[in-house]
C-alpha cells in the first residue's frame, strides 16, 4: 500500500549505527524486489551492502541482466541514468541522493557538443569524418547525441576497442569529456601526440586552426576528473626510488605522464584484477580514488601484499561519497513503504538514442 512518502529530515540525524539497522531491515522487507549496484568508489558503510559491485562497464552489464524491480544504484548519476536506459521498462532505477553527480561529466553539455560539431563542419563533414566517441561519463543526452551521429560510448576499460571500432568507420573521432582517457587510448593505438589536438568548448572553433582540425586524428575534449588531477608523476618517481621493486598501477584518468611512468594502466576492475593476481609480498602504489585503495589494501594485506594511495592528499569521489548510509536507509525504507523516491528517469527519446550507442560499445567490446 502507498503512503506518503517519507522526508529525508529526520533521518539525516541518524546515528550510523542506527542507519545500519535500518538499511538491513528495509532490505529483509524487501527482499528480492531490490538490487544494490555499487561503484568500487562507494564509501565502506555501503559498499558493505551492495549485491553487485564493479566497474562503469561491469555495471551496465549487470543492470541490463537484472530481475528486480528496483534498481539501488549507489554511484553517480550518469551511472543510474545506465542503469535506466538499459533495464526493462517497468524496472525502476534510483540514485538514493540526487546530488551525485560525476564533476567530470559536468564538463561537456549537449550545447556545447552540437555547437563544437557545427563549427567541426566549417572545416570538414563531421557526419561522415568524424565519429563522436563519448566517455560513459556522461549524461544521457550526450549518449543520445552519439547515437545520433553513428557515435559509440567507451568506458575506461574498452577504450581502445572503442576506438579502433570507430576508426573503422570514419577517419577521425571527437572524444568527450575526459582528455586523459582519450589521449592514452589514442597513445595506445599509436596515434602520434601531435595527430591528438584539444577541443577548448569556451573558445571558438575550440581554440583550433582549420589545419589542425584537418591534420587531427583524435579531437580531445577540454575534461578531465578533479580527482585524478592530483596524482603526479614526482609521486611515483619517490616511490620507486624509495621502493625500487615495487609496482605502479593507475586509472586512466590520470594524466598522461602518470600513465606512461605506470607499470600498468586500467580500469577500477582492472586495478583490483591486477593487485589481487600478484604475487604476495608485492608492493603496489595506486593512482586512484581512495576509498578503493584503501579497501584493496585491506582485502590484500593477509598475502602479505601492501598497497599504499599514490598522493599525499585525501583524493576522494566527493559526490559518489554523498551516498551515506542515512540515504540508502531513507531510500529502501521508503521502497519497502511502496513509495518510489530519487527515480532516474531518461526521456523516452533520448534512451532510445542513448541506447544505440551504448549497443554498440556492448557489442563492440
Ligand atoms: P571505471 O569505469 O574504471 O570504474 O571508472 C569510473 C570512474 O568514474 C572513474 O573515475
Ligand atoms: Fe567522476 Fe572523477 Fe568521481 Fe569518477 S572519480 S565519478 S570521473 S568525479
């Protein structure tokens, strides 16, 4: 039976404790008609309640083979706006606090994209040149601009196949919203760094001549993750002077210097894969977020392995962080209540579009 929905107010002033409690009643209520996904960013409190964890690819999978009603997606919100477009229809996705978002995914808009490709079209036929490639990072209609245009969505572990999918087809790709990523991959395909020129949305034509447009072979957008910024390359060079046998693994957000001074480079996953296949005793330095780090760490030290964080600062997702377990528990007891709170929802035309391109990276990958 519906009732009112419940106000987040007075559970904002849950002890943890007590939010603990709650979480794991709701959940006995509701049983199998709810699925908690999981970032490996998520903090502790929560990540202890997720039914499936993994990467952005891994999640998508998982959310488009999921049976239950309710899709709890602790993450950020272009992941629950996945969640959504790749479920059943009557499957109901939701972000227990609307305001995680992904800083990075911000940094491109549906604006600035088309304006980008209608000054692209000054100098060239982006339609049949270019192939929009954006990060999953991204909002929904930035997807559907993609599928759109015979465009595809990459993650940070198909990257490279994404691309090579896209060369397949036009000479040329536009890569939005994370520089970083873009360049690596390209690195990875060969693609020399002056055939890789950056896309500035706030200047006109970019800040770009028609001859390097022309000369281009990958277009980078101006973005990058603020938390990956702060990973640099003097901190691995004290590392491995300090450490000399031990490993360096980083996302490939981070900078392409950070990339190219790593042993090796990849996916949240693919971090974790890594680390845990080692041998025991080995020594890992990690350029990424830290609420993995330090979980990875932990789950590792038995076999005698250490993992230590790759800055000297606190680098956390602090909008992924903003799912605390006061909102999962206001979440699923409002679910158990029979009342929908923090729905995601993708407008039914851009989904469809949306879609095509994220079958595609499926597909492709
Ligand atoms: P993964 O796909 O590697 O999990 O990365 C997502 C992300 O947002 C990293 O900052
Ligand atoms: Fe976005 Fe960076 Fe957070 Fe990943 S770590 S979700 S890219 S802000």
């Amino acid at each position: 039976m519906q009732t009112a929905p419940i106000q987040f107010e007075p559970f904002n002033a849950l002890s943890d404790r007590d939010a603990q409690a709650r979480i794991a009643a709701a959940r006995a209520q509701l049983g199998q008609r709810a699925v908690i996904l999981c970032h490996h960013y998520q903090r502790a409190d929560v990540f202890k309640h997720a039914d499936l964890t993994g990467d952005s690819l891994k999640l998508s999978r998982l959310a488009s083979q999921s049976d239950a009603e309710y899709i709890v997606f602790c993450g950020v919100h272009f992941m629950a706006e996945v969640a959504d477009i790749l479920s059943r229809p009557e499957q109901i996705s939701i972000l227990p606090d609307l305001a995680a978002g992904c800083s990075m995914a911000d940094m491109a808009n549906r604006a600035k994209v088309e304006r980008c490709w209608r000054e692209l079209a000054t100098v060239l036929n982006p339609d049949e040149q270019v192939t929009p490639v954006t990060y999953i990072n991204s909002a929904a209609d930035l997807k559907a601009f993609c599928g759109a245009h015979g465009g595809i969505v990459c993650t940070s572990s198909n990257a490279p196949k994404i691309l090579a999918w896209s060369f397949g087809r036009r000479e040329k790709v536009l890569f939005f919203p994370d520089q970083h990523l873009g360049r690596w991959s390209g690195h990875k395909m060969d693609i020399p760094m002056d055939r890789m020129v950056i896309w500035n949305p706030d200047l006109e034509m970019g800040g770009l001549t028609p001859q390097q447009i022309r000369d281009a072979k990958i277009i980078l957008w101006h973005g990058y993750c603020s938390v990956h910024q702060m990973f640099n390359p003097g901190q691995i060079v004290r590392f491995r002077e300090k450490y000399p046998e031990g490993k360096v693994i980083s996302h490939p957000e981070c900078s392409f210097e950070v990339c190219a001074q790593s042993d090796a480079v990849g996916s949240t996953e693919t971090i974790i894969r890594v680390v845990k296949e080692s041998a025991p005793g080995t020594r890992w330095l990690v350029g990424t977020e830290l609420n993995l780090v330090e979980r990875l760490a932990g789950e590792v030290k038995p076999e005698g392995k250490i993992v230590q964080f790759m800055a000297d600062t606190i680098c956390m997702c602090s909008t992924m962080q903003r799912i605390d377990p006061q909102h999962l528990a206001w979440t699923l007891e409002n679910l158990a209540a029979g009342n929908v709170v923090n729905q995601i929802t993708v407008p039914e035309h851009e989904a469809t579009l949306a879609k095509i391109a994220l079958q595609r990276m499926l597909d492709a990958s």
